[in-house]
C-alpha cells in the first residue's frame, strides 16, 4: 500500500475516515416476502443483498443428506453491474466459487444445524455494489437475514476487513485500500465468544504484525455486531407494531 496516497500525515484516509473508523452501515430485514429471510445491507458504497430459504428437505442427491444435522449450501455471486467494468461471468467463476465455500464455512459455525437433522439451509448473497469489504457485507447481510428466517444462531456472525498502511493498522478497508498492494485480511467473528469462523489473508504478512491486525479487526466486527443488532431490534419493533404485539 502506498501509505502517502492511503493515509495522509494528520492520519485520514482517502474517504475522510479515521484509522480505525468504520465506514457508515445501513441494513435492511425482510425485503423480501417470497423468501424465508432477506435482508439487504449497505457498508459505505458496497451494497449487498442476501435470501435464505428453508429449513426444508434435501434436493439432489441424497448422499448429500447428513443425519444429525442440516446441510448449509451457499451461493456468492456479483451483479454485473457491481463494479465499473461489466462482469462476463457474475457467478460460477473462481472468485465467486471460493467466496460462496467461504460463506459456507461461516454459517456451518454459526448456525445451529443440529436442530434440524436431514434437511437443508440455502444462503445466497449478491453483491450489487462493489466497494470493497464484499465479504463481509455479504455476511453481515447473510446474518440478517438468517435471523430474518427465524433460523438459531449460535452469536451473531459478524464480518469485517483490516489492513497496514505504514505500519498503522485500518479497519473496513474501501476498494482504493484493497487494491493498494499491500496485506489485508478478512475476518468473521462470534464475538460474545471471540470465535472465530473465517479468517482470510490474501498476502504474508510478518508475524509480529500479525496480532495488531487481528485485534483490529475483532474490534471493528464487535463494532458491526451493535450495529447489526439495532437493525435487528427495530425489524422486531417494526413487525410487532404491524402485527399489533
């Protein structure tokens, strides 16, 4: 990362933020009534949509049915209309493939599957503006909207990106610090807990800096975490005003 473009000498970044300042996040649960749960997410310029059907049966094969607990399938893919340059394949290629595994990996730890045996869980996530941090707003979205589906989780899952620039950690990295070049990382944290389900490093990193970076981030997803559970609070005040509880 070229730290005199990312990060200027009064420690603001190119958006305004400070070091450790989270970009503003607005969510959204239920945007969807043909779904079991929907929830649609904005952290800064990246926007991200997520549907969850089910618990319901197998489909396909049935060697994929596990008996003591429910099956998770994911599915991550971009609009094509999410970044400046139009998307050929906005799913089905490697990014896409790997981030859908990554999401699956997330809710296998989160949610609770022993409940419901021989069935099956679907989580899709759709980037429909791409900003950077498309992981995690693709999880923190997923989250709402399992919560939406009345599905038990063990915590919220929460999500968020750290990296270096000149030796000074920044959380909730934008597009621009992403693509900078240098280290960065994902992470999606339980955080009543501290566990964590998902970390992703894209470069090395030494590991003296290591521990820096990761308390950065649990510390911006422990951030996310009240941020998500105000939208959830006010879903609930919402339906019940509505429903007349």
């Amino acid at each position: 990362m070229a730290g005199l473009e990312l990060l200027s000498d009064q420690g603001y970044r190119l958006d305004g933020r400070k070091a450790t300042e989270l970009r503003k996040v607005q969510a959204r649960m239920g945007v969807f009534a043909q779904a079991d749960g929907s929830a649609y997410i904005e952290q800064g310029n990246t926007k991200a949509l997520a549907v969850v059907y089910g618990p319901h049966e197998v489909r396909g094969s049935r060697s994929r049915t596990l008996n003591d607990r429910a099956v998770i399938n994911c599915q991550y893919s971009m609009a094509t209309f999410s970044t400046s340059e139009r998307k050929r394949r906005p799913h089905g290629d490697r990014k896409s493939t790997e981030m859908s595994l990554h999401l699956k990996q997330t809710f296998e730890a989160a949610v609770l599957t022993n409940l419901y045996p021989r069935s099956q869980i679907d989580i899709y996530v759709k980037i429909l503006q791409s900003d950077g941090g498309n992981y995690s707003a693709g999880v923190n979205a997923a989250t709402l909207a399992v919560i939406d589906a009345g599905i038990p989780l063990r915590d919220y899952v929460c999500a968020c990106t750290a990296g270096f620039v000149d030796e000074t950690p920044l959380t909730d990295l934008c597009h621009a610090e992403e693509s900078g070049g240098g280290t960065s990382l994902a992470m999606a944290l339980l955080p009543r807990g501290g566990h964590i389900a998902l970390l992703q490093m894209d470069a090395r990193l030494h590991q003296d800096h290591l521990e820096t970076l990761m308390e950065a981030a649990m510390t911006a997803c422990k951030s996310i975490s009240k941020v998500l559970d105000q939208v959830v609070r006010q879903h609930l005040q919402e339906v019940s005003a509505l429903t007349g509880e």
